[in-house]
C-alpha cells in the first residue's frame, strides 16, 4: 500500500496558493496531477476494501459527504455535544457547525494546517485570540469557531453561502465580490460544506 501520509498538506499548499494568488487550476501547470493522484489513492482505498473482512468493507465504503455531520458525531460523541452546545449557545444550526469541522478537520482537534490553523475548526491563533478561546482546546476550538460563524452569518444577514466562503477566506474577500471569492480552494470549500450541510 502507498504512503500518502503528506499528500494532504501538499493540497492544502497547493490550494492555499491558487487562493491567494487567483489562480484557476487551469492556469497551473501539472494540475491534473492532483485528479490522477486522487483516482490512484481511491483505487488504493478500493483495493483495501475488497481485501477487508465485510464488516470493516461496510464502514471502509460508507459514503463520507452526505452523512458527513452524523459520521463525525458518530465518530466522536463527546465532539457532538461539544457541536451542540455551542450550537445552541450561538443559534447556529448544528448540523452547520458540523459541516464546517468535517471539512476543516475531519474532526480532528490534533489537526495543524500549513498556514498555522489549529483544531477543530481550525482557528488561526490571532482568530482565536480575537474571540477569546483557547483553540488547543477542543471545547474551547469548538465555542470559537461557532461563535466566529455565527459572526459572519450576521455580517452577512444570514445568508449561509457567503457565511460558509467568509469563514474561509474572510469577510473583506466576501465583500469585495459581493459573493464566493473566484479562489479556487474558497469555492472547493464551499462546495464541500454545502453539500455535507444539505
């Protein structure tokens, strides 16, 4: 079996670059590499499952997007009532703030991007600092990134879209389109949420 244990933060690098400097994958040379890399790590994955007992072949194959937000609470109860809390807490709906962790972490308050995100919700230190949480701390990750959503909902009169792509790349780039910055890794983001969220 192939390690692929960076090729995750490579992505995320990748991305992180196309964002900040407006670059469509078209525009990148060697783009299609990810894709290829993709069908080979879900061939790898495939080839996995049919090797597995039929119970591990069940949960191996599951479906990860539509059921993202009860996979992650099934995964971690303790996380899902942290999720709820501070869902209720802020009036944020709970299966948003869920999304929201899936794609950020997976769920994983050990998580680290490159760009020095840290937890669950992958707080930036100065974020979190300006909210008043300590993002080492699930819980507390948890509450800030809630409470940072529920801000930019209100900046953006409830519109869950623009909330979603604010959380990402920031208000000011929201604003400066009046929508989805054409980033693509905002826009991959977005799409990502929604769809764990519907």
């Amino acid at each position: 079996m192939m390690d692929l244990s960076g090729i995750k933060e490579i992505q995320a690098r990748i991305a992180e670059i196309e964002g900040q400097f407006a670059l469509s994958k078209q525009q990148l040379p060697g783009m299609d590499f990810a894709a290829k890399l993709q069908q080979e790590i879900n061939k790898d994955a495939v080839s996995a499952a049919h090797k597995a007992q039929p119970a591990q072949r069940v949960q191996e194959t599951a479906p990860t997007h539509k059921a993202g937000a009860e996979q992650t609470n099934y995964a971690n109860p303790q996380l899902a009532q942290m999720i709820h809390a501070a869902a209720a807490k802020y009036s944020v709906d709970p299966k948003l703030v869920s999304a929201i962790a899936e794609v950020e972490s997976g769920g994983d308050q050990s998580a680290v991007s490159p760009a020095g995100a840290v937890g669950v919700m992958q707080l930036m230190p100065e974020t979190a600092a300006g909210l008043g949480v300590n993002p080492y701390d699930m819980k507390s990750n948890v509450e800030g990134g809630t409470k940072y959503l529920r801000e930019m909902l209100d900046t953006f009169d409830g519109d869950v879209k623009k909330a979603v792509a604010a959380y990402n790349a920031g208000p000011n780039a929201v604003k400066a389109y009046s929508g989805v910055p054409p980033y693509a890794e905002t826009q991959n983001y977005v799409t990502s949420v929604l769809d764990i969220y519907r």
